[in-house]
C-alpha cells in the first residue's frame, strides 16, 4: 500500500479530545483515526463512524452452530446408525439440547473472535504504523489524512489550538504489514507525567 | 464523557491520585521487573509439585489405573472428585468477568484478569482427570463424534458424559477467547513501553498489531459484551451438565433434582474462595493495594457468604428429602453414610459441613469481610470444604449400593491418586506464577475506563455534583465533561 502523509495531534484528556474531534470535522478535515488507550465511549459517534454489525454476525454464527449440531445429531441417531438406547425415542430432543446450546456458544464465540480479528487485521506478526508510542499509555492521538489541498503547517495550528499538547506530520504506511517490533520502532520515552 | 455518575458514597475503586499514565507504570512494573526471590521459590516448588504429578501419570498410563485404590463399587474416587472440584473453581473467573460485567458490578474490573486466568488454569487442570481416567489414554479421541471406519460408530449424544466433553471444551475455548480478546490492547501497552528487544518482539507478537484505533475498540467493546453474554448461560450451563453426570443416574445421593443450582453455587463458592486466595497474594506480591482494593476483597467476602448458604440450604433440602421421600436406600444414604458422625464416612461430612456451611457464616461480620487475615485463612478453609462436598457426593454414595454382597472395603487413595492431584496443583501454580509474572495481572485499559467514575482522587472533585438537580446534570453535557473542564481552568 502506498505511504500517506499524516499530521498527527495528541491529546492528554478525553474530556478535550471530544470538541476538537468536532471542531476538526466541521473544519472539513477528514479524520483518518484516532487512537485511544482504552475505549472512549461516544468517540466513535463523535467521529461519525458507523455502528458495527459484528453482533449480527455473532448471531448467524450461533444460529448457523444450532443448525449444526441438531441436524448432524438428528441425522446420526435416526438415520445413519438409529442406536437403541433402552427402548427409548431415536429422535430425543429434550437429550439434545445441552450439546445443542454448548455449539451454539462455541460457533458464536468463534466465530465473532476470527471475525473481529479479521476485520481490524489483528494477528501475531502484523505490524502497523503507531503514530504515537504513548498512544497506549495515556495519550489520544487524533490523525488526519491530509490530502493535496491540506495546509499541514496551519493544521498543526489548528489542532494546538484546540487543545494538543502535541503535534506532528508524519509519513506513514496506512495498511499493515508482516513484521517484527523489535526493528525500527520508537523506543519509549519515559515522560514526566502531565496531568490529567 | 461518562455518562456514570458514582456517588461519592461508594468507596472509590482507586486509591491514590493517579492519572492514565500511572495506571501503567503500576500495572507493568512488575512485568518489566526482575523476578523476586519469593517468585522463583514459588515457581520451583509448583514445577516439583508438577514433575511429580507427571510421574504418577507416567505410572498410571504404564501400569493402568490399578495403580490407583478405585475399587468396585468406588470407580469414582479422587480423580472425580478432583475433577469437579477444579471445574468448580473455573466458574469465578468467568462469573466476575462476564455475569457482572452485565450487572454492571464496577469492582470486576480490579479482579477479571486475574480470576479469568485462574478459570483457564483451573478447567485445564479439570480436565486432566476424565481424560488419564480413560486409562488407555491413546484412545481419548473416541469420544469426539467423528466419522470413522468402524461402522461409523458414533458416540451417544444422550449421554450427560458426553454433553461434559462439549460443556469443559466449549467453557475452556471461549474463556480463553474472552481472555485473550480483553489482553489485546494490555499486551500493545506493554510492547509500546518495552525497552529490551526481546520484550518488544514477544509483546509485538501477542498483541497482534494492536493500535488502539476508535473502530477497533467499537467492535472490541462489542465484541466483550456479547461474549459476556454468552459466557453467562454458559458458565451456568457447564457445571448444570457436570451435576447432570451425578443427577441422571440412578444411585442414591445423586438421583436429585435439586443437583444442578446446588453444583452452580457450589462452583461460584469455591471459585471465589480460590480468587481469594490469589488475590490476597497478588496484591500483597506487587503492591496493588490501590487496585485491588478492600472494597473488592468485602464484596467477594459477601459472595462467599451469599453462596455458601445457598449450598448449606442445599445440603438441608438433601437430608430432608432424605427423609421426606421415605425411600429406604435415599435414607440410607443421607442419614447414614453421609450424616451420621460414625459410620466409615461420616468425617468426610462433618468435615464438609464446618467448612462450607458454619465457618463461612463470620463473614456477616464487616469487620470479618474487611480482614485480610480472616478473608486468606477462610478462602483456604472453603477450598477443603468444597474438596470434601464432592468426595462426600462420589464416594459415599457409592461405597455401598443396592447389593450387600458388592459393598466395598474402605476407599483410601494410592500416593499416585494424590500424586496426581499434586501435580495439577504444580500445574496450576507454574501457569499462574508465569502468568503474574508476563502478563498485566489487572486489565490496565478497564482500569483507565473508570478511572475517573471511581479514582479516589477524582470522586474528591465532584462534591458540588452532589448538590446539583437531575435536570442540570443531565443537560451539562453528561456531568463529568463539565466538572473536568472546570477543574482543569
């Protein structure tokens, strides 16, 4: 994937970061993401994302585990092999239902897991772009993707305007890529703590 | 931006005057510390403790399970017993992370990371028992419904053995994905803040390329809620299916139908003892005193006490219906080999009784509920208990059946038997001292969550929210953003 210029904007306080979110989307900026170091309730209303479907998915995954285990279960105890188990119905339902409901949970919880993983690209060896190494400390990074008509300089002004305690214009792969953490990667600095 | 307001009344879940950046210097340290010499006993005895167990497995797969004392008709001995007893303790983790993330219990926040691994550690401690029981272990694989060649044969779907190989795997899978899933954005903030080369990469590795980015957390947070709510009928369906082992056959003592919320308290009992016993240690070991508070140890306290009287209603309802059923084998079972002080087993009762259901009852006390010494030695005392309800359920129900004739000597384990128990202690302690020791012990990004609902040093600055009307409150914008911004001019 291509490399993009950024220009990025921390924040020390949930509390600012929300009228500057607003303030930069009614300036017409268009926010590539912001990192948090725990979810911010609200934010991704804030920033007008759209809300995720992965509970639906969630819920197909189960219905798709119920499917599963009571036509295979039905299908080996009526038809492939109709054991006699003490003279007792081959079709025992009521006998089902907890192996029915345990595949039920696994598929969802499954199923959800992989999705998620998938859709927010997380697995072991993926490496991504982090604008900020306190980005999962304490500080919240706003980026915004400037495009050919964006000023960086007067964006940097802007959001310092609005409250960043920090800001920066960086060039930076947007996607991820297989790699190791321990090359080329901003090492830590132990800051002097600000206050919240 | 919470939309929570807690009234100062409530104790603060966070001592100190700490900000964002603090709950991560706290958190991570001891990961980023050189292990202490207390560790490294600790973790040399739980590796012996595991050996050992390896070689009473080792003997038990060569010479077959004639090596242990189960005779006929005791063919549930120890290895049951041991079983149900580590499932049990694998209910807490689940219960706090999940049943009271639903009921919006605050204070799960200090104690889920830990209790959860403790679930995991204790389910695959669980499941060593059924699986060595099998005897010839190579063949463990039958019990999957596979298609195979030798009809294909089918494993029966009616059996409540078989619903435990789906319940114990299910619970085991999905615990450790709601685990693993809550540890994401933990491990990024320990890998962003790592100095070595070798931390960075394993960190790098775990956290899968965690970034914390809005749209992630959204689903994240989407995800943890759903879990949690199919964690919930889940954690009350596996140890429902395990009392099913017992509640459908016919043997007295175990045909009741009062089995699967009698097992379900029990679980959450001694679970909770258990994270008890972790947690009074934890907090102590890395100084986490403003996490784990006194707060979280009382209302943990007050769920030992709660479910510790449910199972002692249990056990009454058992003797009585013992009675009231009038059915001669039921009686005997409940009045004479459970209940009476005398006959072979009787200690094993009593012993039940002191620890589950009377000593429990000093926790009605507050000064009780907030006394770390009383909260460490009754988490122990609960642990026997709860060991000594299933060996009261397994061997005295069937040290004598219906026929006199095939009534069995006394049942007293092997050391392999006990060997074998140790063993899954040394395993749970080596993977819980590497888990203290590698991994954030507390959920640090719950922790910054409600921070500044439940930190003490910011339940100090909303004193004049205390006197403001519902109207204003609600329309200021949700309370918190006002009150921050004024304390920030």
């Amino acid at each position: 994937m291509a490399k993009k210029k950024f220009v990025v904007g921390c924040f020390d306080d949930e509390a600012v970061l929300f009228p500057a979110v607003k303030k930069v989307r009614t300036a017409g900026y268009k926010i590539h993401d912001v990192y948090t170091p725990f979810a911010v309730h609200g934010l991704d209303h804030a920033m007008g994302l759209r809300e995720t479907s992965l509970h639906t998915a969630g819920f197909i995954y189960g219905i798709a585990g119920t499917t599963t285990a009571l036509s295979c279960i039905s299908w080996i105890f009526t038809k492939d092999w109709p054991l006699n188990i003490g003279g007792k119905p081959h079709f025992a339902l009521p006998a089902w239902i907890p192996i029915t409901f345990e595949l039920t949970v696994l598929f969802a919880a499954v199923g959800m897991v992989l999705t998620f993983c998938y859709i927010s690209q997380l697995a072991p060896f993926v490496k991504k772009h982090h604008f900020h190494a306190r980005s999962t400390d304490d500080l919240f990074v706003m980026v915004i993707e400037c495009t050919e008509k964006t000023n960086a300089e007067d964006l940097k002004a802007f959001l310092a305007a609005n409250g960043a305690v920090e800001t920066d214009i960086q060039i930076a792969e947007e996607g991820w890529w297989l790699g190791r953490y321990d090359k080329d990667e901003m090492r830590y600095e132990n800051k002097q703590t600000v206050a919240a | 931006m919470h939309l929570k307001y807690e009234s100062q009344l409530r104790e603060p879940l966070v001592y100190g005057d700490k900000n964002y950046h603090q709950v991560t210097e706290d958190i991570v340290r001891p990961i980023e510390a050189k292990p202490t010499r207390l560790w490294y006993i600790g973790f040399y005895i739980a590796v012996c403790l595991l050996l050992f167990g390896v070689y009473a497995i080792y003997r038990d797969v060569t010479y077959g399970i004639g090596q242990w004392n189960l005779n006929k008709t005791v063919g549930w001995g120890w290895d049951i017993t041991n079983f149900v007893w580590w499932v049990g303790i694998g209910h807490a983790g689940t219960l706090i992370s999940a049943i009271l993330l639903l009921f919006r219990q605050g204070w799960r926040t200090g104690v889920n990371r830990a209790a959860e691994a403790m679930t995991i550690f204790a389910v695959m401690c669980a499941g060593q028992f059924p699986i060595w029981h099998m005897g010839r272990v190579w063949m463990a694989f039958f019990v999957l419904p596979y298609p195979n060649t030798r009809g294909p044969l089918w494993v029966n779907f009616n059996s409540p053995l078989l619903w435990d190989v789906f319940a114990i795997s299910t619970y085991f899978t999905v615990s450790l994905l709601f685990w693993y899933s809550g540890l994401l954005p933990d491990f990024a903030t320990v890998r962003d803040r790592a100095f070595t080369k070798l931390r960075k990469r394993f960190y790098g590795i775990a956290a899968f390329g965690w970034t914390g980015s809005t749209k992630h957390w959204q689903r994240h947070e989407s995800l943890s809620l759903v879990l949690a709510g199919l964690s919930t009928p889940l954690v009350l369906s596996v140890h429902t299916i395990v009392s099913f082992d017992f509640a459908t056959s016919v043997i007295p003592g175990w045909h009741t139908t009062i089995f699967p919320p009698y097992f379900v308290a029990g679980a959450i009992f001694s679970g909770f003892a258990m994270v008890q016993t972790l947690m009074v240690i934890i907090r102590k070991v890395f100084g986490m005193e403003d996490y784990i508070t006194m707060g979280h140890i009382e209302a943990m306290n007050k769920v030992i006490v709660l479910t510790g009287s449910i199972v002692g209603v249990a056990y009454l309802t058992e003797l009585f219906m013992g009675w009231y059923s009038q059915n001669k084998y039921e009686g005997y079972t409940f009045w004479y080999s459970r209940a009476y002080l005398f006959s072979p087993y009787g200690w094993s009762y009593w012993g039940m009784m002191a620890c589950n259901v009377l000593s429990p009852q000093i926790f009605w006390f507050r000064k009780m509920r907030r006394n770390l010494f009383v909260t460490f030695f009754m988490s122990i005392i609960v642990n026997i208990g709860m060991w000594f309800e299933r060996f009261v359920i397994i061997v005295t129900s069937l040290y004598r059946d219906y026929l006199p004739s095939s009534w069995s000597v006394y049942y007293s384990p092997t050391i392999w038997e006990i060997g074998f128990y140790a063993g899954t202690f040394g395993l749970f302690f080596t993977c819980f001292f590497l888990f203290a020791k590698y991994f954030p012990v507390i959920a640090i990004a719950e922790i910054k969550y409600v921070l500044k609902t439940t930190g003490e040093s910011y339940k100090d600055k909303m004193g004049h929210l205390e006197h403001v009307s519902v109207e204003v409150f609600t329309h200021s914008g949700h309370g918190h953003t006002v009150v921050e911004n004024e304390s920030a001019n």
